[in-house]
C-alpha cells in the first residue's frame, strides 16, 4: 500500500516536473525569439537588404555571362541560393551570437540555475535559430518575388532543405557560442568558416561551370549540398541528386548535434 | 526531517589550488544562516557548487533531500540564488525578465501575483516596464534579487546581496527577505557587513581556507570567543603578567582587553592599580562578530 502510495506520489510528481520542463523550455525559445524580434532590423531587415544587393548586382554584372542551367535565368538561378545563404548565415548568427552576448554579458548564468535539461536548452536554441532563417528567407524570397517568377518543382523538399539547413548551422552556432569566449573568436567563425564555404558553394555560380578540380574540391563543402539540394526544390534540376544532398546535410547535422549535446552535458566551458 | 541544505565532505580542487578542503554543514529549515569569511576563503566557491554552476571534486550537497549533481532538476526548482555580479539581460524589462525567470522554473501566469508581490516588497514597482540598461546599479541589484525570487523558491542563498547598496535598498531588502524568512523561506546570505549577519542571522558560519572553522547560532559565537571588550588609555606603559594573556590589542597607549564577563572589569582595574599604572580613559563595548571574525580568522593564520 504504501509502495503504492509512494509510486503514486513519484508519478504526480514526474508529471508534474514534466509539464514545468515543457513551460521551462517554452519560456527559454520565447525569449531567444523575442531577443532578435526586439532587433528585427538589425536580425531581418539588414540581411534581406544584403541579399537583395548581391541579386542586383550580380544579376547586373553576370547575367548572359554565366553558365547555369539550360532555360533558367541567371537571376532567377541565384535566388534560392542567395535565400540559403541567407538562411544559414543568419541561422548561425542567432544562437552563437545570443549564447555569446550572455556569456560576455554573464547573464547565461540565469539559464543555468534553473532546472531545465541540457537538451531542453539544445532545443530552445536550435528552434530559435531555424525561425530566424526561415523568417530571412521567406523576406528574401517575398522581395525577390518582384524581381523574378521563381517556379515552385517540390516546395516539400525547400521546406526540408531550409530546416535542415538552418538546423545545421544554428547546431554549428551553439558549438562556436559555447566554445568562443570573446565576441571577436565568433567574428572569425563567421569570417574564415561560414563566409568562405557559403560564397564557394555555387551559390553564384553552378559547379559544373567550373574546371574538374575544383567540382571535387567543391564536393567536400557541406554548404554546397544544402544550396545544390535546396535549388532543386526550385527548378528540379541540380548538380547533385537532391536524395544524396538530403543524405549528407542530415548526416553532418546528427553528427553536430552528438557533438553539441555532449558539450553541453558535460557543461563544458558553462560549468566550471 | 530533511536539512535544507546537507553539504558532506565537499572539496573542490582548481588544478593545484585547494579551493574546499572537506567543508561539512547542516542547515536546518527555517534558518537564516550567515556564511561569513574573508576574500578567497571559499563562499562563493561553494555557493556555485550548491547552484550547479561548479562541479564539486569530491562529497555532495543536497537541497531538502535532492542531491545538486545527480537529482538537479529537483534540487534547483527547490533553490533561489542570488548572483554575486551584477549581471542583467539589455533586452528586457524587468517585469519581463521575472516571468521568463519564473517560467524556466515552470511557472505560468498564475504566478503573477506573486512577481507583482516581491515587485512592491523590493520597491521596484515604478520600474516594472523599465529596461534592464536603464536602471541604475542599485535598481539592478534589487532586480537581481527579485528575478531569483521569482519562482519563490523555499531556499534563497544570497551571495554579497548588499554589495555596493545604499543604506535605503539595504533596509527594504533585508525587511523583504525577514518576512519570507518569517513566512518559512530558509534564507542563507554570504555578506561583508558583518552587523548585518550579527542582526539578522541566527546561525553563523565561518570559513577560511576552504574549510568551516567556527559554526554555532550567533549568540554562542558572540559569548564563547568575544564576551565583552575594555578599552583603557594607558600610555606608554608595561602591562603586569597576570594581565598580559588578556590583551587583546595594543595600539599607541591604548589597550583593548577582551572580557568574559564584567567581573574581569574589577579584576583589571586592580591590577593596573597595585602596579600604580593610571588608567586615563575608559571604555566597555559589547563584543560584535567582527571580535570574532577577527579573533579567528587572525588566530588561525
């Protein structure tokens, strides 16, 4: 009876902790949304201003020039690429921007006294950050709108590209904002890693434009699979099968995600 | 009944840096304990590891029964804690800042009542919609406060919560925190002020080095290793040996004597009489806690 008792109590009380995990993880994503909402300028705004200036530019000076794909223009071929781009970008940009302001700020402290679990903190950024490259594309994509007729070959395989994209990235961004501990270490991430590997992509460019060595090179950035796999959802057409895209951006964002979760249940460089 | 706090055999070690040397200590439901010690003893060491933020390298701590490392999740949602820096969030306000506070401890809207409630008791109900970065450092310290409050925790550790406060938030704070503690928060406050610690703590604990070197309830501590301190001008003169092991302290012809009772009164005045030395002024005070800080801390070093 009394076990009973004792295991009705736990029960209650397992519940109980549950339904506040849930609210705590709820409270952790809605902050991390209102953080960059409260600068939706800077957040949004600046970056689809950004790429509306590569698409005229580029447009402008390498439409005719450039070698894509047959029967799509140049400036329509750039627009999804210029909108994955944006999406990864800024996808990084929100959770290791956001962990390393409250790292610098020493107000991440209020996160880590509370109850919530590693992977309810993972969740709530990871989520913060697929929103906010979602929120840059669809701008990118509406602005773009003006421009060009984008056709639409399977909106299910950009919408999987976009998630799995942003995910990637707002995972590589938590590990850089927890491993970083001055804002200028982020600074480098972003302008020896991501800027590299994102313009040598293809997302100005199809690879097959370019001399066999540097396809093969081109094949070992990550980057380019999500910008070839995203463009097909587009036109149908890609460098590479979309099925093989899907592999290998899904792959390394599980590996990222081991790693990331490993990190932060061992509280490495949050818990000393 | 379940301490709420039980620390057992904690040690911490930073490389070659022994910051806690086995620090045992109960403290018991209800309690306002103060932890007391200079710069470096290990306060803060131990209060970070109570809140999950240092890991111990060896020995536990549990909140009202949860152990901090391996049932934390429990053991936080029992714990409020007072940062010791004064951080913030610049993108909040600070109504906005208590809700998020009180809904990653699971606290809902139902809760507000509560938030409003510890709003007025911190007087920071005029500020409730005003950015983190706009208040100023003392507005910010009772905001740090208020947002470990949040989700009224029944064991609040404040760790130097009057550091660098005027005389006004002090007062407020500390009749704030004395009604919870009233109302059955178990409240435990690391602090510099140590009349602070003599007014408002029952119970008192010393550390040094890492390690507790005096714990009792402060009228204890006051009685058994201060009593009662005589101040007498003397001049330049040398004391006769019967007296000499109750100096306390010798500083330009002024002799401070620590007493036990006052029957030690008599007993000074007449041996300084029969060694014809002149008493020019006399002084009694009640021993504080800063008699016994510094009588142990400076013992023992």
């Amino acid at each position: 009876m009394i076990t009973k008792l004792k295991h009705m109590v736990f029960l209650k009380m397992g519940q109980a902790m549950q339904a506040a995990g849930l609210r705590g993880f709820w409270t952790l994503l809605k902050k991390e949304l209102l953080r960059f909402w409260r600068v939706v300028f800077q957040t949004v705004a600046a970056p689809v201003i950004t790429a509306l200036l590569y698409l005229l530019i580029f447009s402008h000076v390498l439409a005719g020039r450039v070698e894509v794909y047959d029967g799509i223009a140049y400036t329509a071929f750039l627009i999804p690429g210029l909108i994955m781009m944006s999406i990864l970008q800024n996808a990084f940009a929100n959770s290791s921007s956001s962990l390393i302001q409250s790292k610098v700020m020493g107000n991440i402290v209020f996160v880590l006294l509370t109850p919530l679990t590693h992977l309810q903190f993972f969740a709530a950024f990871l989520i913060a950050s697929i929103i906010r490259g979602f929120v840059v594309g669809f701008g990118i994509y509406l602005v773009a709108m003006w421009f060009v007729d984008l056709s639409l070959a399977n909106p299910w395989l950009i919408v999987a590209f976009a998630i799995l994209g942003s995910a990637l990235l707002g995972t590589f961004g938590i590990i850089a904002g927890i491993w970083a501990d001055r804002f200028d270490q982020i600074a480098a991430f972003q302008n020896f890693i991501i800027m590299p590997l994102s313009f040598l992509s293809g997302v100005f460019y199809s690879i097959h434009s370019l001399p066999p060595f540097w396809q093969k090179v081109s094949h070992l950035n990550p980057f380019f699979y999500m910008i070839d796999g995203f463009r097909y959802g587009f036109f149908g057409k890609s460098d590479v099968s979309p099925v093989v895209s899907l592999s290998i951006v899904g792959l390394s964002f599980l590996v990222l995600v081991f790693i990331t979760l490993k990190m932060l249940k061992s509280g490495y460089k949050l818990r000393s | 009944m379940t301490p709420a706090i039980q620390i057992t055999g904690i040690h911490k070690q930073y490389g070659s840096l022994h910051a806690l040397k086995g620090v045992d200590l109960t403290i018991h439901h209800g309690d306002f304990f103060a932890l007391l010690g200079p710069n470096g003893a290990g306060k803060s060491t131990l209060i970070n590891i109570l809140a999950g933020l240092v890991k111990p390298s060896a020995g536990s701590i549990s909140v009202m029964g949860f152990d901090v490392v391996k049932q934390y999740q429990q053991a936080r949602q029992l714990l409020g804690i007072v940062p010791q820096e004064l951080v913030f969030d610049p993108f909040f306000n600070v109504r906005e800042m208590l809700r998020f506070q009180a809904g990653y401890f699971g606290r809902g809207p139902e809760n507000d009542a509560w938030v409003d409630e510890v709003l007025e008791g911190l007087g920071l109900a005029d500020k409730a919609k005003t950015n983190m970065r706009q208040l100023s450092g003392g507005m910010k310290r009772r905001a740090l406060i208020a947002q470990a409050l949040a989700h009224k925790p029944p064991v609040i550790i404040l760790d130097e919560p009057t550091a660098g406060v005027d005389v006004e938030l002090r007062q407020m704070l500390w009749e704030f925190i004395k009604k919870l503690n009233r109302e059955g928060h178990t409240i435990v406050l690391t602090t510099h002020y140590l009349e602070e610690a003599e007014t408002l703590c029952s119970r008192v604990g010393l550390m040094k080095q890492g390690k507790i070197i005096a714990l009792d309830s402060t009228a204890n501590l006051l009685n058994k290793f201060a009593g009662k301190s005589l101040r007498l001008t003397l001049g330049g003169v040398t004391l006769p040996a019967s007296i000499e092991p109750m100096l306390r302290n010798q500083e330009s012809g002024i002799f401070t004597f620590a007493l036990q009772d006052m029957t030690q009164i008599e007993f000074v005045l007449s041996v300084l009489r029969e060694a014809n030395i002149k008493v020019q002024d006399m002084q009694l005070n009640e021993a504080d806690l800063e008699d016994v800080f510094l009588s142990l801390v400076g013992k023992q070093s």
